[in-house]
C-alpha cells in the first residue's frame, strides 16, 4: 500500500474514531521537500491570466479545422499557426539567440476518409538549444492546435476548441514564455501539432522526423484536454486531480525486451509509465493542492493523443488530461437546446485549474533537461543466492557528470516509488532482497534534479 493510501485509511480511521484517536506517524515514511528555487520561480510565473487571453485569441479565428483555410488572416488554422508562430518568436527574444521558431511544414495525401485530398500542414515549434555541446537530449512538451465541431469533416462551421485543445497549446506557450530566458543544457522543444482530430498527423509527422534524425529523444509530454474541472452528467466540480495517462508494455517491443521484461516482471515499469511517475513526484512537490492521478491506461476508451505515435516508434510519451470531461463541451457544435448551452467555449473552462496542470508540465520538463543524463548499463547481480541487492551501473557517456545517484526502492504491488537511497559511487549493496523489490537508478546533479529512472536487468 503506498503512502498515499495508508495516508488516507488513516485518517479515515481517524475520523471514525474521533478526537482521542492519534496517527501512528512513526509508521508513515516522511521526506523533506526539497524545491529548485528557479523551478519554483517559473512555476510561479505561469500566469492564469495570460493563459485565459491565449485560448479566447485561439477561440476568435471562428475554427481552426485542419481542412479550413490558410488564407485567411483572421480565420481558420492558417491564422491560427501564424500567430502561434509570431506568439513564439516574442518569447525567443529573451532567449539570447537560443530559441529558435520554425513552422514546419509538411504534405498529408488523401486517405479517402478524414483527409478528402492532399492538404498540407504544418507544426509550429519554438526549439529552445541546449547550452551544453556534449549533450544531445531532447524534451517535448505538446499540444494540438486544430478543433473540431460535432462532424469532425465540418471544416466551416464555428469550432472554438477552448479546451480542446487551446487549452494544450495554451500550456505550451505560457511554458515557453517562461523558460525562454532560463539556460538548459539539454535542448526543449515547444510544439502546437496539427491535424490531431483527423488522425495524429502533426505528431506522426514529428515522431517520423526524430527518428529519421536520430533524436536522442528522452520524454514527450503531450497535453489534451487539460482546462476544465467539472464533470458532466455527475455534477462533480474538482480542480484537486489531473490523470497521466502511460502506456504499459512499449507498442514496439522486441522479443528481447519481452524477454527482460518478463524476468523482471516489470509490466508495470515501461519508460512511459516511469515517465508519468516522474511528473507525479516531480509536480506534486512544485504545485500546491493538485494530486496527479497516474492511469495505468495508454489513454481513454475508443480515443488517442499526439503521444501515440510516439509511444509506436518506441519513445517514451505520455498525455496529461482533466480528471473530468464536460462532454456538452467537447466535439459539440455550439448551439442552445432546452436551455442548455453547447459548445467548447472558454466559458467553461477552469484558468487556475489550467495554471496547475502547467505547473507540473513545466516542474517535470524544467527538472529532467537540468538533471545529468541517465546512468547507463544498470544492472542487478543474480549470480549469488542472497537476500540483500547488489546493483551496478555506468555513468552516463555525455553530458555533465553526476553528482551522485538515487537508487529507488518500492515493493512489487506498489504503483509508486517509495524509498530513495543517494549513493555517490556507480554500486551498492542495499540489505533488501532483490526477489521482494524493484529497483531502478538516477542520476542526479548537486541541486537534486535527477533523470528519468533505469529498471536494471539481471547480471551474472
């Protein structure tokens, strides 16, 4: 049981028992938090304010269908990337030359069924360089920039697509007006995808591109949907929780990482999955009152993101998303029935609660391209039969040199870390046994920004 839910047993207990009822607190791990006082700066920046005026700016082109016009300067997707577009390059003047601005444009063919004919799109991007030369990692933070009405082929009517998903994009150019002055030693990449509603072809299309470029792509974090707290058909009202949703066994897995895995028995472990970890820790410590809700689904039935084609050639990607969907707001043409309104309007979104969610997104992102680069060949001795844990690992080849190394620690039937041991050396020997644990490993620099975690495979 993790401690968040022996936290809130007991105090369920707690309350049942009444007033003379004590908490035994020595049973519950503690951790002191130790917050980056520049992340905590920038998250302290994002504004709900200038998040509210970037989804009504989005709102007023009328619709930004991937089949709308692009000729247009006040209308439609072609409007719509432009301004993104020149939104991004005033952020890239504080930048010193370092965030560059590109629209990266692209063909899609017709398929005979959401694309009628050749149309061509194009991802807006503000990449963010990297100081550090020897370092080749790249981080990306995303959202689709196209809407939609109720018939996803109705390329005119008004599609306003507050939330989804100027919400996303929202996020992701509040996070690039504040990280643009910051100096990174891994590169970041700010994108507003588009062609989502028709079938994931601006991520599909940047997916393809990292590969064909042999990105060192480490993490991709996509957010859809992610401004509003209210539920349809419940009535709940909560801005306490957003989901992560991450994908279990890798779409692309090999026969020898089937192989490792099943060793491991880490079903639960995939990069992904360790990735939406990452945010919940990493986020929770950086935004007050938000507890991130880690779904162990690659995303909702019958639905994908812009994560998906990345998740299918094998990079770690996950999607952000509310807690609860306002349905009547979402793929609704905007119209009044039975006094009731439809619609995806910025009307019914949530700002503060939007604020939150950026928050974590940029906390984690911020957190990973300081952090040194994972360790590498991490490895667990199986060679002795003994019931403490021998592991071993390198230093990472590029980049900074750590200042040390967590080496996490949770049981089998736990959804989260909950031991972290600091190690300064490339081994340890930890007095648990190997059988009973997982175990994985970071690296971590001398202000604790630490990477993404390592599961270690068996070693003789």
């Amino acid at each position: 049981m993790t401690l968040k839910s022996n936290l809130t047993r007991l105090l369920a207990i707690a309350m049942l028992a009444g007033s003379n009822f004590i908490l035994p607190t020595a049973s519950i791990a503690q951790e002191v938090v130790r917050q980056d006082d520049d992340i905590k700066q920038m998250v302290d920046q994002v504004s709900a304010k200038n998040l509210e005026e970037l989804v009504r700016k989005m709102v007023s082109f009328g619709t930004r269908h991937t089949l709308s016009t692009t000729t247009s300067k006040k209308e439609g997707i072609g409007a719509a990337r432009e301004w993104v577009k020149s939104e991004f390059e005033k952020y890239a003047q504080a930048s010193d030359g370092r965030m560059k601005v590109e629209m990266d444009k692209f063909v899609v063919k017709a398929d005979g069924r959401r694309i009628p004919a050749d149309v061509e799109m194009a991802n807006v991007m503000a990449i963010l360089k990297g100081t550090d030369p020897n370092d080749d990692r790249v981080f990306i933070v995303g959202g689709h920039l196209d809407s939609r009405a109720t018939d996803v082929m109705d390329a005119k009517s008004k599609a306003p697509g507050a939330n989804d998903d100027a919400s996303g994009v929202a996020m992701v150019m509040e996070m690039a007006r504040v990280m643009a002055p910051h100096k990174f030693p891994a590169t970041l990449i700010f994108v507003a995808f588009q062609g989502e509603e028709q079938g994931l072809y601006g991520s599909s299309h940047l997916a393809d591109r990292a590969q064909k470029e042999g990105w060192n792509l480490v993490a991709m974090q996509n957010n859809d949907i992610v401004g509003n707290s209210y539920s349809a058909e419940t009535g709940i009202h909560d801005n306490s929780r957003v989901r992560i949703f991450s994908e279990g066994i890798p779409a692309n897995e090999t026969e020898e990482q089937a192989r490792l895995r099943k060793t491991l028995g880490a079903e639960n472990d995939s990069p992904s999955r360790n990735l939406a970890r990452y945010m919940e820790m990493v986020g929770e410590k950086y935004v007050d009152q938000l507890d991130v809700v880690l779904v162990n689904r690659t995303d909702r039935f019958l639905r994908g993101g812009d994560h998906t084609p990345f998740n299918k050639l094998g990079f770690t990607a996950v999607r952000m998303s509310e807690m609860n969907e306002d349905f009547d707001h979402q793929h609704q043409d905007v119209r009044k029935e039975n006094n009731v309104q439809y619609g995806d309007l910025p009307e019914y979104m949530d700002f503060e609660y939007l604020k939150k969610n950026t928050g974590v997104n940029l906390a984690s992102m911020a957190s990973l391209a300081w952090a040194p680069a994972a360790p590498e060949k991490v490895g667990v001795i199986t060679s002795n039969l003994t019931n403490k844990t021998d592991l071993k690992w390198a230093a990472p080849s590029k980049g900074q040199k750590p200042a040390g190394y967590y080496v996490l620690m949770r049981e089998t039937s736990s959804p989260t870390w909950e031991k972290k041991f600091m190690v300064k050396d490339t081994s340890v020997t930890l007095p648990y046994s190997k059988d009973n644990y997982f175990f994985a490993v970071q690296s971590v620099d001398a202000e604790g920004h630490a990477s993404l975690p390592v599961l270690p495979a068996p070693v003789r």
